[in-house]
C-alpha cells in the first residue's frame, strides 16, 4: 500500500483546499521527508485527512469516553469520538481525499465528505458520505458506507486498528510501554498488538470445561440415589405377587356372588313398593269420581242456558248498532254547520281580490309618462359616461408620465449632490493617511516578519515556562529520589517479616490429609438430614390417606340414603301421570269439536242463513248468527287455555319424573365411584405404608455407617450435636489454612512493593538526570530565540516607520491587513467618482427637459376632462328626481309583479269560495241519509228484544242464566263434560296398572331366591370387601415392588450409558481447560502476550541494530512482560530500561514502533508509506543523525517516511518539508518546500 496523494478541505485549523501530493518534486524523490509548524498549527490534521479518507474514523479521538457528548455553536450536539467535530468551525462542507496504490497495484481514491444542511454555515451538521473510486476507469467500487469500508479493507489489507500499528508508528504508545509496570505494559501490549481475543478464548474454555464437570457430577448422584433389588430378593417379590394374585382373584369371585343375591333382593323391594304406590292411586281415583258426581247435574242446566245463548248476543248487538246510529247523526249535523260557516266566508274573500286588482291597474297606469322622461335622461347620462371613460386612459397615463420625469429629475441631482460630497471626502481621508501607502505596499512582507515574530514570541513564552517547570521539577525530582532510597529500605525490612510470619503459619496448618478425612465425615452425617426428612415426610403421607379413605366411606353412606329418598319420591310422580294425560286427552277432544264447530264449512252453512226460513240443521227460523259467532269464538279459546294448561302440567310432571330418574342414575354413579376411589385410597394408603418403610430402611443402612440409631428416642439430638462439633473443628482447620493464604499474599506483596521501590529508586535517580539535561537544552533553545526576535522587531521598525507603534497594537498583522486594504478601498472610490460626475451633470439637464414637456401634455387633456364631467353632474341630479332615483327597469318590473299579484290573489279566491259551496252541498245530504239510517237501527233494536223476553218466559229461564252461558261459551260445557271423562277413565287405567304390578311382584317371586338375605346378606358382603380389600392392598404392594425394581433397573442402564457419552464429549474441553482455562483467562492471555512480546523484541533488534548496535532487548527471567537490555559496549552487561536516558528510550521506542509495523504487515503485504509523530526532540546531534539514517534506510526498502515534528534541528536535518504555517487566528495554510 503506497500513498499518492493527500488532500482536503476546512479541517481543523486547515481552512480552505490543500494538497500533498507525493508524485510531484520535491516529494516524488525524497526518502524521508518532515512536516513542520508551531504547536497547534495542524500537522496532525494531515494524518486525520487519511485515516478519514479511508476508514471514516480519527484515532486520536479513539481513546474519547463513548457517552461523553458536546453541543456545537449551531446547536449540534455530538459525540466526543464523532469524527463530524474535525469539521472547520464557520465551514459549510469539508472532505478528505486520498489517492493510494492497493494491494494489487492498481490506483484507487477514496473520499470521506461532511457538510452542514444547504452547505450553509448556520446549518445542522449532516450525515458523512464515504467513497472509493478506481482511477483506471472511474468505477465507484461498493454502494453503502459499511461495503465501501469492506472494500477499502480489501485492497490495503489493513484494518483501521492496524492501520495505526503499521502505518502512524506508534512511538508514543511504545514510549508509555517502557516506562510502565508489568500490570500496565501487559495492557498496553495488548491494545498494541490486538491479543485481546486470548483471555477471551481461555475463560470460555474454563467455563465450558466447569459446566461438564457439573454435568457428570450430576448423573453420579442420580446413580448412588438408586436403590435395587438383588436376584434373591427379586424371586421372593415375584413369588408374593403370584400368591396375592390368586388370593385376589378368589375374593372377586365371591363378591360376584354376593352382589348378585343382593341385586335379586334390591329389585324385590322396589317391585313391592311400585303395588303400594299403585293401590295408593287406586284409593285416591275412586274418592275423585265420587266427588264429581253432582257435577253432572250443573252440566245439564248450562246446556239448557246455552240454547238461547244466540239471540240474547243478537239483542246485544242491535241496542250497540242502535247507539251508534245516534251518534252518527250528530256528527253529520256539526259538519254541515261548519260547512256553511265556511262559504260565507270564501264570498267576501272573493269581493276583496277583486277591489285591490283594480286599484293596481289604475297606479300603473298614472306612472307611464314620468318612466318615458327618465329613459330619455338615462340615455343621454350613458353617452357623457362614454366619452370619460374614452379620456381617462390617456389622462392616467400622461399623470404617471409627469410624476416619473419629476422623481427623474429629482433622483439625477440628489446622485450628483452625493457624488461631488463622497470625492470630496475620500480625498480628504487620502490626503489625511498618506503614509499607509507605504505599508499597502510591502503589506505582503511585514505581515510574514509580524507572522514570524508572533510565532518567536509564543516559543519564548514556553521557552520561559518550560524553564520554571523544569526548574521545579529538578527539586521535585531530587526529593523524591530521596523518599524513594528511604521507602527501598523500608519495603526490604517489611518484606522479611512477611517471609517469617508466612513460616510461622505453615507450622501452625493442618494437613491436607486431616482436612480431607475431616470433610468426608461431615458429608456422610449430612447426607442424613434429607433422608430423615423424606422418612417423616412419607410417614406425614400414611396418615393423610387413611384419613382420607374414611372421608370417603362416610360419603359413601350418605349417597346411598339420598338414593332411597329420591326413589320415594319418583314412584309418586309416576303414579300422577296417568290421571294428567287421560284429562288432556278429553281436552283434545273438546277441542277438537269446538276447531270443528268454528271451522270453515260451518261458517259457510251459517253464511246461507236468512231470516224467516228454516235452518237445514235445527229447523230454527231465527237466527242470531253475530251470538253464535261470539260464543262458538270464545268456547273455542277456552278450550285452547285449558288444553295448554293441562299440556303444561303433563310436561312439568314428566320433566320432574325424568329429572328425578336421572338424579337416581348419578346417584348411582356417584355410588359406583366412591366406590372406585375407596378402592384407590386403600391401595395409595398400602403404596405409603411401603414408601415409609423403605425410606425408613435406607434411613437404617446409612446411619449404620456412622454408628447411630434412627429408631433411638434422641436420635436427632444427637446427630445435630455430633455436626455442631465437626462444623466447629472444620471452621478451626478452614482459620488455620486461610492465615496461610494471607500469609502467602502479604509476602508475595510486600515483595512486590520491595521491587517496585527498588525500581522506583533507580527510575528517581535517571529522571533527575534527564531532568538536568533537559533545562541545559532550554536555556540554549531560548537564547537562540531571544537574538531572533531583536533582529526581526529592528525590521519590522524600519518598514513601519512613523506610521504606528507596532509594539502597542493589540494584533499588529490584523492592523496591517485592515489598513493596507482601507488605503486601496479609498483610493479606488475616489478614481471611480471623478470619472462618474460629468455624466450625471449632463443626466440632471435631460431630465428637466423631459418634466417639462410632459407638463404640458397633461394640462391639454385635464381642460377637455373638465367639461365633460360638469355636463355628466347635470345629468345625474336630473336623474335622481325621477322615479325615486330608481332604474327604469326596477320600475317597471315591481308595476308587472304587483298587478300579477293581484290577479293570482283574485284567482285563488275564486276556487276557494266554489269548493265552499260544494262542501256545503255534501254535508247536507249526509246529514238526511244519517237521519234515516238511525230510525231503522232503533226500530229493529225493539223487535228483537221483544220476541228474546217471550222465549224467556216460555221456558223458564232466567236472563242472566242465559248472559253467564254466552259468556263461558261451548268450550267451558265441553271442558266440564271431558273432566268428568277423565275422571271415570283415570279411576279405570288405576285399577289396571295396580292389577299389572301385582302380576310384576308375583313373577319376580317365582324366580331362585337367593340362600342369604337382610342381614346376614350385608353382612356378608362387608366381609367379603373386607377381605378383598386386604388381598388387593396386597397385590398392589407386590406389584409396587416389582415396577420400582424394574423402574431402578432400567434406569441405572441408562444412566451409566449417559454418564460415559458425556465423558467422551468432554474429554475434548477437559484438556484444554488443563493447557490454557481459568476464570480470568490470564493463563492464555499471558502465554499468547509472551509469544507477542518475543516476535516484538526479535523485529524490534533487527532496527535497533542500526539506531543504536551499542544495545539489544530481551525478556527478563522470572518475569512474564519485564524488558532488560544487553549493554555489548560495556561486555553484555544486563540494565533495565528505566536507566536509560530520555535519547536512548526514544530509540528503543521507535525500534519498538518500526518491529511493529513489520508484525503488523506480515503474510507478503508491503506497506511502502510511513509517519511518525513526534519524540525526536530527545535525541543528541549524533543520536539524530542515526535516527534519520535508518529513515533513510527505510527508503531503500522502498518506503517513504514521513517525521512530523515542531524541533528545529528537524528542519535543518531534513531538506524536503511540508510546511504548516498560521497566517491568523486558528487558520492555517500549507506548502511543500525543499532546501
């Protein structure tokens, strides 16, 4: 990877375009090459331009807090590492651009841009754009940042972390390597070199290896938890399990049995209780049939009543169809008065209309002449209107002519008043500040010599201050060179009686061997804690179940006796439904008759009916059709209501017997699975007894071990006491062996410390000489300056003359720029104004010609305008007295509306007043026909009631009999006479259902009775429960035992399978935990940091060979990251680097930086472009010219090296410079010189 070219624009303090390009001279030839200029002035921003350029990052700004963040004058607020804050304050955009040779030797430019919104200075910083360009064919390679990035790092082969190894040498950091401890130079190896992924690999690999371990501990524990049985004991199990089998098997048998004779004896109670039930609604049939008897007799009466039931309903219906006829006859008689009422008055609206049309006509008629005289007026108004309208175009138009030429003329001698005063007054400011044209025109030299004295001045500044601090540095440094002997002494002292104390704790330890035993015991009495628990635990479990197994037979027994009350009571519901379905059975039947009655043909037969001819049916002359129709309506809903109550009723009793059936069923089955779970319980309350017994068992055989017994009244007194006693013994042995922990830390530290103060002693003792040596070179750097800034200020008197005391100014290159520009400011404005008068002399003279012709143009056409406008107010007050001012149109259009107002107004009473006259007509003739319809109504009202009170006198009937008879209608005889049905037949289906029961009782007796019975039958059924549940229990706990054996048979298999795949697959792990694993990952970290370290020092002697063959590096012995140096001058005698001087520690830093930057370019790539930054000013004459030899060397090689440097020594060694220089505040400018 080769540099070509470095450019950019407004970063940092580089304000505007720069360039370095190095394929042009002097770059182009030069092996090595300096970038020079004040502290400040941006030598560091070129390094920032390429590392933008390429990887969008600054690295200087790597090391700043990731949250800190800082708000921009316009308001941005950004990140402390956000590389946007390069941008030039009051820039509007920047970039920086690099031009490079890639890995595979084509030429490529890459750009990184930033601007603010709008590329405006006051605008919101935007996001940064980032592209790569093949200059062969101008091809952009990769689309977004991060592919562009990715395609960067592919062609320099280097990542932005590596970059900065290879390419910015980091002498610095390698400087801070040196000097450190061993804690610090191990963290500074590792951000050098990137070995941070060590520690990493090698705490992942502990964590692994820790997690399998637990892994197959686990499994262990699972297999020591089992317990089997041996072949012996496995026989013995298998042979009870066959025995309780058979037993069980016989004990079902006899309960079969028994349960069949008790079934026989259950269906024998139940028959005998359906024939009491039965004989019971029997007795109670009869007694209702009884009861019912005079009913029979009412019945007849009410059929006698309903005979004349017809006319009594026609005699009602004439007396209402008589009542309504009045009515009728007085609303006729109030209409026929609203009716006449309403023409009188639709007259005299007639005669009104008519009187105010004629009136309208007669007004319309009187206003004709004074309309003629104001279309005339408006005519001759229109025409004057005209011809102003034609004018005043022109008369606006020469108005604004005259107005321009005014402000014309106005404008041309205001311009030629300012111009003779502002010449005027530039060459009194001329005349008054003639001696600034001297300056203006060596401006270009005095502003460099006031430049070049600023710079000298800002040099002395530190020169002076440098001096103070070294001053004070050299006493601090003497002293605590002093503390640092003393604080040896001490830490040597201390670091003896740490040793002692150490082997006075040994002495005291117990052994490894003691502990062990001692830890051993202590688990095997802790290991019985649990099982004492689980032992209570299952003994907790016997009690619970058998509790709960006498819960269950006590709800056993309640079950049952609700069965029994719930069969009472369905037997008497069933007994009820015969007596409901034979009533709603004649109900039908009534109904049916009355459906039939009311049905369509008798309608029909009913419709042919006339007065005074004879039925075809009863032969009757008469006939009330309107009463038959009531009564046959209303018998017919009665039937209806009782036939739905009685279906009511049905249903209600046959839902309550079939609800009452099925809570006998789930009686049953609750029964049956109480039962089921008695069962249950009493097998889980065996499975707990053997639970507890084995717990107890195993309980046994561990406290065996340890000489106790679980079956002892103090048992666990006693184990609590004997783990208090070794817990106490292991807290005394775990003391002891902690004290040698301390120990061993306190006299590893205070040795530590020892060497750090011996360290710190010979460290104090160098950096007081360094110290010594750096003041001399201060106090000659600021006497060499001193005699600079005398012979530059007498310059700078000379040219400035007696303008002005240089001295006093606050900046006296600010005052050089503005001055020189205010004299050529003034100068030229005047050279322009007195060229630019004699043209606005002659510009005021044209304009007062052109102002007065257009005066004169005017005043013509305001004369003609005047008349005009008299003759058009004439008009107008003629107008306005006319017509009220208003339009000729207006007029006659509210004439034409008011007249056709009045003829519609006409019309409109007109129709009115005819329909009047024909509603009064209608109402007369409907009042004479009401009149008439009533006579007739009354008249047939009284001949029906006559011959109704004759037919009641002829049988004897009461009038009320007949009323109550109508009203109850057909339905209410025929409910009463199917009642009375029901009754005889519900008496009847009694008497046979008791005769079929009786029958059901008697077969039932003729079947095998069983030998047992009452008593002695239940008796024998819980004993024969009883012993079944003892053969079950039994048979469950033999069962238990087999499963369990064959569960821990089956499962110890499996384990042991497991427990080997998990060795295999950790075996792998467990190793390499072994070579490199543990918490921290220091081991592998450590190794791969002393392999580092090795590769680092061989590379780095290869370059010290050629600074400084005097020395060679090398790892200490006993310490992991110590560096010694072999002294070949002084026969290989051994120094550590901190008794270097400042000159040699900055050799062996670069070499340091330069076997870096090989490592980092290894695997065939060439890196041909170098910089460093800073550190030579430490070196001596001859130090130097080694230095800048190897640089040289590099060249050779094919490298280009750049030293970025503000020494002076730098600039005088080195003849091709890129030179940063201030020109003013903050504002930089670059350029490429050679010597």
């Amino acid at each position: 990877m080769r540099v070509l070219s470095i450019r950019g624009r407004n970063l940092a303090s580089l304000n505007g375009d720069f360039e370095v390009d190095f394929e042009a001279e002097p770059l182009s030839d030069a092996g090595i090459f300096a970038i020079t200029g004040p502290t400040g002035a941006g030598k560091s921003t070129l390094l920032d331009a390429m590392c933008l350029a390429l990887f969008d990052s600054v690295p200087r700004l790597g090391a700043a807090p990731a949250r800190a963040k800082f708000e921009t004058a316009q308001g941005d607020e950004l990140s402390a590492g956000d590389p946007r804050a390069i941008l030039r304050h009051g820039s509007g955009e920047g970039f920086a651009e690099l031009d490079f040779v890639g890995r595979d030797g084509e030429r490529y430019r890459a750009r990184w841009t930033v601007q603010r919104a709008r590329q405006k200075t006051d605008g919101r910083m935007q996001a940064t754009r980032h592209n790569l360009t093949r200059l062969a064919d101008g091809e952009i390679l990769g689309g977004t940042k991060t592919e562009t990035l990715a395609e960067i790092h592919r062609l320099v082969g280097l990542s932005a972390e590596q970059f900065r190894r290879a390419v910015l040498l980091a002498q610095g950091d390698f400087e801070a390597f040196i000097k450190a401890d061993d804690n610090e130079r191990a963290q500074l190896l590792e951000r050098l070199t990137g070995s941070h992924i060590y520690a990493t690999l090698g705490r992942a690999a502990h964590e692994k290896a820790t997690t399998l371990r637990a892994q197959q501990q686990a499994i262990l524990d699972r297999i020591e938890a089992q317990n089997g049985l041996d072949d012996e004991a496995r026989r013995t199990a298998e042979e009870q399990h066959s025995a309780a089998k058979d037993v069980a098997e016989r004990t079902a048998a006899t309960i079969g049995e028994l349960s069949k004779a008790a079934r026989w004896e259950s269906d024998r109670t139940a028959l005998a209780d359906k024939v009491t039930e039965c004989e019971l609604a029997v007795s109670t049939a009869n007694t209702v049939r009884e009861e019912a008897a005079p009913r029979h007799e009412t019945l007849r009466l009410r059929k006698a009543a309903f005979a004349l039931a017809g006319e009594w309903t026609a005699v009602q219906d004439a007396a209402t169809l008589a009542q309504e006829a009045r009515q009728t006859v007085l609303v006729r008689q109030s209409e026929l008065e609203q009716a006449s009422e309403r023409a009188t008055q639709t007259a005299a609206e007639e005669s009104h209309a008519a009187a105010r049309l004629q009136l309208e006509t007669e007004r319309v008629a009187a206003q004709s002449p004074e309309i003629e005289e104001a279309r005339v007026l408006d005519r001759k108004l229109s025409e004057t209107n005209a011809s102003l309208d034609g004018i005043a175009g022109v008369r606006a138009t020469r108005a604004q002519a005259l107005s321009r030429c005014r402000e014309l003329e106005q404008a041309a001698n205001i311009s030629l008043a300012e111009a003779a005063e502002t010449r005027d007054g530039q060459a009194s400011w001329l005349a008054a500040n003639a001696g600034l044209a001297t300056l203006a025109a060596q401006e270009k030299e005095l502003a460099a010599e006031l430049v070049e004295i600023a710079a000298v001045d800002i040099t002395l500044s530190k020169l002076s201050e440098s001096a103070k601090e070294a001053e004070a540095s050299k006493i601090e440094a003497n002293a605590t060179w002093e503390a640092a002997k003393a604080a040896e002494e001490g830490t040597g002292a201390a670091a003896t009686w740490a040793r002692n104390i150490l082997d006075e704790a040994k002495a005291s330890a117990p052994s490894d061997a003691a502990f062990s035993a001692l830890i051993e015991k202590r688990d095997r009495l802790g290991g019985l804690s649990p099982l004492l628990v689980d032992w209570k635990h299952q003994e907790a479990q016997v009690q619970t179940s058998r509790d709960l197994l006498v819960r269950l037979r006590s709800n056993l027994d309640d079950a049952k006796a609700d069965r029994k009350d719930l069969v009472v009571r369905h037997s008497q519901v069933s007994s009820s439904l015969p007596i409901l379905r034979a009533q709603l059975q004649e109900a039908r039947r009534a109904g049916e008759l009355a459906e039939t009655a009311s049905g369509e043909a008798a309608m029909q037969l009913r419709a042919t009916l006339e007065d005074g001819q004879a039925c075809p049916v009863c032969g009757a002359t008469e006939h009330a059709l309107s009463a038959i129709d009531s009564l046959l309506g209303l018998q017919l809903r009665e039937q209806r209501e009782r036939i739905a109550q009685l279906d009511a009723s049905l249903s209600s009793k046959t839902a309550e017997e079939a609800a009452l059936a099925t809570g006998i069923q789930a009686t049953d089955q609750s029964i049956l699975r109480l039962d089921h779970d008695i069962e249950s319980q009493t097998a889980a309350l065996a499975a707990a007894r053997n639970n507890a017994q084995s717990a107890f068992a195993v309980l046994s055989e561990k406290c065996s071990s340890v000489d106790l017994d679980p079956a002892g009244p103090d048992f666990e007194a006693t184990l609590q006491s004997e783990l208090a006693a070794l817990d106490k013994q292991r807290a005394s042995m775990t003391e002891a062996k902690t004290a040698v922990t301390i120990a061993q830390v306190a006299d590893e530290k205070a040795r530590n410390e020892w060497e750090k103060c011996r360290a710190a002693s010979g460290l104090a003792a160098q950096t007081a000489r360094d110290i010594e040596q750096k003041l001399s070179g201060i106090v000659e750097r600021r006497s060499h300056a001193t005699e600079t800034r005398d012979r530059l200020a007498r310059s700078i008197d000379a040219r400035f003359g007696g303008s002005a005391d240089w001295r006093q100014l606050p900046d006296p290159a600010a005052w050089l720029d503005e001055s020189a520009e205010a004299w050529r400011a003034h100068s030229a404005e005047h050279s322009r104004l007195l060229a630019a008068i004699p043209g606005l002399e002659k510009s005021v003279a044209d304009a007062r010609t052109e102002t007065a012709t257009a005066a004169a143009r005017f005043d013509e056409i305001e004369s003609q305008a005047k008349g005009w406008e008299e003759d058009q107010l004439r008009q107008t007050d003629a107008r306005k007295s006319l017509l009220d001012g208003d339009t000729v149109d207006i007029v006659v259009a509210r004439n034409e509306a008011g007249l056709s107002q009045s003829r519609r107004a006409l019309e409109v009473a007109q129709v009115e007043a005819s329909k009047a006259r024909e509603q009064q007509a209608g109402a007369t003739a409907h009042k004479e026909s009401a009149d008439q319809e009533a006579e007739r109504r009354i008249k047939d009202h009284l001949d029906r009631q006559g011959r109704f009170h004759a037919r009641l006198t002829e049988l004897a009937i009461e009038e009320d009999a007949v009323a109550d008879a109508a009203r109850a209608g057909q339905e209410a005889i025929d409910q009463e006479a199917a009642a009375l049905a029901n009754i005889d037949r519900a008496a009847e289906q009694a008497a046979a259902l008791l005769t079929q029961r009786q029958q059901d009782l008697s077969r039932h007796d003729q079947t095998d009775p069983p030998s047992l019975s009452g008593e002695t039958l239940a008796q024998a059924v819980n004993e024969a429960k009883q012993t079944d549940e003892t053969a079950q229990q039994a048979l469950q706990d033999a069962q238990f035992v087999l499963r369990r054996d064959d569960e821990v048979r089956t499962q110890t298999t499996k384990l042991r399978a497991d427990l080997e795949r998990e060795r295999a697959a950790a075996r792998v792990w467990l190793a390499l935990d072994e070579l490199i694993g543990d918490a921290t990952g220091a081991r592998f970290r450590r190794f791969a940091q002393g392999l580092t370290l090795d590769r680092l020092l061989a590379h780095a002697n290869l370059r010290l060979s050629d600074l400084k063959p005097r020395y060679e590096l090398q790892r200490a012995p006993g310490g992991d990251m110590l560096i010694q140096v072999i002294d070949h001058d002084m026969a290989g005698e051994i120094r550590g680097v901190h008794n270097l001087s400042g000159g040699e520690r900055f050799l062996i830093s670069l070499a340091l930086a330069l076997g870096l930057a090989e490592m980092s370019t290894g695997r065939g790539l060439k890196i041909e472009s170098l910089f460093i930054d800073e550190g030579f000013g430490a070196l001596d004459g001859a130090s130097l010219g080694q230095a800048l030899s190897v640089l040289e060397h590099l060249h050779a090689t094919g490298r280009r090296v750049g030293v970025i440097s503000h020494v002076d020594e730098i600039k005088e060694r080195i003849p091709v410079k890129i030179e940063v220089t201030p020109v003013a505040r903050g504002r930089s400018e670059l350029t490429v010189v050679s010597a």
